[in-house]
C-alpha cells in the first residue's frame, strides 16, 4: 500500500479549487472542508446540515478515536457551506454530502475516493487517497505556523515525529538532505 502525500504546491491547490468550484460545488466543499478544517473523510462525510449551518465551529465526535472535537469553520467557507446548503435545499438532519442513490446515507468514502482520485489524474499528482486533504492541511498549516506540537493537537497525534511524518515534512527533509549530498 502507498503513503498518501499532501498536495505541497500552492498553485496547484488554487488551480484544484477554482476548476471545482466552477464544475462541481459539492466536490469544491468537500475539497475546501478538508483542506480547511483537516478531520479525516470519515468525519467529513459524517456531517450533518445542522451541524454547520451558520456556525462559527464544527463540533464533532471522531469516528475513529471516538473523541471530541472543536474545529473553527474560517468565516470564507462558512459561506460556502451556507450557499450550498441554500442551493441544494438540505434540511437540518441531511448529510451535508448526502447520497442521490441512498437518499438517508452520505456518500461513500469509496465516491470520495474516486474524487480525489480524478483530481490528482487531471492534475497530475501521485499518492493520492482520503487522507491527502487532510494532509494538505496539516502540511499547510506547518509551513505557515512552524508549530508541530499544535498541529500534533488537532491531529491527536501522540509525538512530533508522528506528525511530520504524516505530514510529509520528513521526507522532504530526507530528499533535501539527499539532493544535496556529495562527497
């Protein structure tokens, strides 16, 4: 199995953003949701109308530690979420995401796969799965802040060398290191 990479360059996000936010709103928010807030698919997929509409937090029980979270919704894509919402006309207790084959489910995680999957196709990127808006964010959020040990908060993570791992900060350091070496 390979390691999923986040997406490192920033124009290639912004290219990624534009392109779905004129083609498929859906897909745009499920993109901006995951690299703004950095929960995995699961929880994204999980969330329910009611439980972003016009809220400054999400407020969310993770699927796969069971713990709680708080994660700020930035004020840009609280519109978002909002203008979706509107246009899409979902009630409160609507998957945010939800399914037109199985009208009570969201969609699958196989579905945002193949998402993301003709996203790294179009875009040419490599190792690219679920967890790569997650990582996005995380390395992101790294290279704006330097700060490994929050992120290794929001992430859960129990040591720093988990997360730069995760994020994808150890192997460039490794590839950098390399690249350079000579005798």
């Amino acid at each position: 199995m390979n390691t999923v990479q986040p997406i490192r360059d920033l124009d290639v996000i912004h290219a990624i953003q534009e392109d779905l936010k004129n083609t498929n709103y859906r897909n745009y928010l499920i993109f901006e949701i995951g690299i703004y807030i950095g929960i995995r698919i699961s929880d994204i997929l999980n969330i329910k109308v009611k439980d972003v509409k016009n809220r400054d937090n999400l407020k969310l029980r993770e699927i796969k530690t069971g713990k709680e979270k708080l994660m700020p919704i930035q004020p840009h894509l609280k519109k978002e979420i909002n203008k979706y919402i509107e246009d899409v006309e979902l009630n409160d207790y609507d998957y945010l995401f939800k399914s037109r084959k199985r009208k009570t489910k969201p969609i699958t995680r196989v579905q945002a796969y193949n998402i993301l999957r003709k996203i790294a196709k179009k875009y040419k990127l490599e190792n690219i799965g679920t967890h790569t808006l997650r990582k996005t964010f995380g390395y992101h959020f790294y290279k704006n802040t330097n700060d490994v040990a929050l992120l290794m908060t929001i992430f859960n993570h129990s040591d720093p060398s988990i997360t730069l791992r995760y994020i994808g900060i150890e192997q460039d350091n490794v590839n950098k290191s390399l690249k350079n070496f000579k005798y």
